[in-house]
C-alpha cells in the first residue's frame, strides 16, 4: 500500500491555485465565473 495512505494522522494539504487547474474548472460553469472574477483573465 502506498506510504501517503498510511498517514498515522488524517492531513489536507492546500496549495496556491496553479494556471493548469483552470482544466478541471471546465464542466462547472459556476466555479469557473468565480475563478475569472477572482484571478482574472489569461
């Protein structure tokens, strides 16, 4: 089993959103008006 599975504790890691994440913004038209209004155009 991976080692990250086996934490000894529950962990969120949380991260900067990265210009490749627009991606996966795609199938929700609402999340991606908030990224725009957020972040702005590219």
């Amino acid at each position: 089993m991976n080692s990250a599975v086996r934490a000894p504790v529950p962990v969120l890691a949380i991260r900067a959103i990265a210009l490749h994440d627009i991606f996966f913004l795609s199938d929700r038209p609402h999340w991606f008006r908030n990224y725009r209004e957020n972040f702005g155009k590219f």
